[in-house]
C-alpha cells in the first residue's frame, strides 16, 4: 500500500551530480513510496545507455564550447539539455510503479496549463503532431524508474548544433530535420516557464495520487552520501566507454529503435564486437556482444551464438527475433 510521495527539486544544474541524484533516489526508494524527482543540466547531451558517444553527439564540438556529455542509465536516445528544459524522474518499487498513471500526472499537468497533449510512438508525449516531452525507463532489483524531459524553451539552434540523428531514423519518420521534430511548450502557452511548470508537476503528482507530498531537499540527499555515484558518471569509462576501431558494421532500423553491430574481424574470426542501440530493453544489448568474441564472421556462426541468449522477458525474446531474422537475410 502507497504510504508516502516524496518531492524533490536538485539545486544543480551539473548533468554527473543529478544523475547520481537520481540513481540514490531509486536505489533507496521506500517500498511504500512514490518519489518525483525535477532536474535541470546545463548545455549538456545526455545519451542511453547503449549509444555510441561519437555516432549521436558532435563530442569535439560540445567539448570545445564548454558542454558536458554524459550517459545516463535508461536506453533510448540521445537528448539536448539547457535551461529551457525541465527533467523528471518517477521512482517507485515495482508493486506500486505504474507507467500509465505517470504519464497521467504529466498530461494532467499539460491540461491545468491548457495544452493537450497526447502519447506517442515509445512513450513521447506530442502536441499539434510535435515532440515536446521524451521518456525511457529503467529497473534495478525490485525498483524502477521513469525518466524524461519537458521542453519549455530549449534553443533549437543548439539542439540541431550537436545531435546527430541517422538519415533512416529521419526517413522513417517523415521528417527532413532534427528540428522539424519538437516544440517547446512555450510556442503553447508563450508565458510558461520552467518554475510554473513544477508547481504544476507537483500538483498533478498529488492530484493522481490523492496524496499530499512531503519534501526532501538536495542538502537531504547529498548528506547520505553520492561522492561514488558522481565520479562514475563523470568518468570517462562510464560516457564514452571503449572506441573500437571497426572493421565491419552492419546497421538497421527496427520498431523499438536503431541498432548498429561492429565487428572487428582477423583471419575470419570475431575479434571485438559491440552493438549499438536507442532500445529501450538495455539489458540484451549489453548482453549480445558477449556471445560474438572469438566465433566465426559468417551469419550462421553469428545466429546460432546470439540465438544462446536467455531471454528474460517476452519483449527481449521478441527483440532477439527480429534481430536474428535480419541477420539471416544479410550476405556476410
């Protein structure tokens, strides 16, 4: 039973500190508790956790003009943060965490400011047909999190300046550019602004809920200690992680997301291998490079290692089908 909701605003606008905010908030959430978590970073890109830095970012770029980039836990794509976007989180135990009733709090709070928005494709939020609200997810043990941002006035300029969006994910999608495909909130309703935008957050919270929230403040928080948590996000392991020097790639565009394969290849066997996805499903993206290093390059090799993968839900076992029916048409 649904005993306390918590609400908490971070002071920083540093993407590695609110980030480990956020993985101590899920990994000491109470088990009767529902936490909503606001956010904001300061010119940064923010990828999934599956992504290649170098292929969704312009990282000389961002680096050079004093960016940040960073990688957070969720799958899904990359995302431009400044001061004109609002981030939250929603962290529950399992038992009480429900996708349906946040996305709820975050229309609800749309409509008390008079704009209708509507779901989308993987959970975005859309109005008049625009993106103005992404979302991804994640689990740890028996404790989830919903994660996303909320466009009010974010400088398109920058946004189009540093992400680097795939021309076929572009094609599917009808659109000719990265800017074609959001809106800020602020095109709705012109005298919107970040700190309205919260207090209506927090109401909607309580109103779904019928409960009123008690705060916790980032003083709170930071006295339980996340000094660990910072220095892994901000490591450079964590963001960018190794950059193999491939030899073969092999790319496509599926339902649930893009995905790219590399494979370093000597005298025919698989050297080094590292797949690349905006899936939502982390875990089996993480886990499939493991079942390719030291087999054959050649299709049937490649299907029967990645077909030993164990599944641990429906959604996975029908992500590796798919990517087990593309491989088997390819010519290797």
């Amino acid at each position: 039973m649904l005993k306390q909701l918590t609400y908490i605003e971070s002071i920083h606008l540093n993407p590695y500190k609110n980030l480990a905010a956020e993985e101590h908030l899920l990994l000491c959430c109470g088990e009767e508790e529902y936490i909503l978590y606001l956010w904001q970073n300061s010119h940064t890109v923010v990828i999934g956790r599956n992504q290649n830095a170098w292929k969704e970012c312009q990282v000389s770029r961002l680096e050079d003009e004093g960016g940040h980039l960073a990688r957070r836990l969720s799958g899904g794509g990359a995302v431009y943060h400044d001061l004109g976007n609002l981030n939250f989180t929603f962290a529950a135990h399992k038992k009480n965490y429900s996708v349906d009733r946040q996305m709820k709090v975050i229309l609800r709070a749309l409509e008390n400011l008079g704009i209708h928005g509507e779901r989308s494709g993987r959970n975005d939020i859309l109005v008049d047909g625009k993106k103005v609200s992404g979302h991804a997810f994640y689990e740890k043990g028996d404790r989830c999190y919903h994660h996303g941002t909320l466009m009010v006035d974010v400088d398109m300029g920058m946004l189009s300046r540093y992400l680097t969006v795939s021309k076929e994910k572009l094609q599917s999608n009808g659109v000719d550019s990265v800017r074609s495909r959001v809106m800020n909130l602020k095109e709705a309703v012109p005298d919107l602004t970040v700190e309205k935008l919260k207090i209506v957050l927090r109401e909607a919270f309580e109103e779904e809920f019928q409960m009123k929230t008690a705060l916790l403040t980032m003083e709170d928080l930071e006295k339980q200690g996340l000094e660990r948590s910072v220095e892994k996000f901000s490591s450079w392991d964590w963001i960018y992680g190794r950059r193999m020097e491939f030899q073969n790639e092999i790319s496509r565009k599926f339902v649930w997301g893009q995905l790219s394969m590399q494979f370093q290849v000597r005298n025919g066997i698989i050297e080094e291998a590292a797949i690349y996805s905006d899936a939502l499903k982390t875990e089996i993206i993480s886990g499939l490079p493991g079942y390719l290093k030291g087999i054959r390059y050649t299709r049937d090799a490649v299907c029967e290692n990645l077909g030993r993968y164990e599944a641990s839900d429906p959604g996975e076992s029908e992500i590796l089908e798919e990517i087990l029916d593309w491989i088997r048409s390819l010519d290797f």
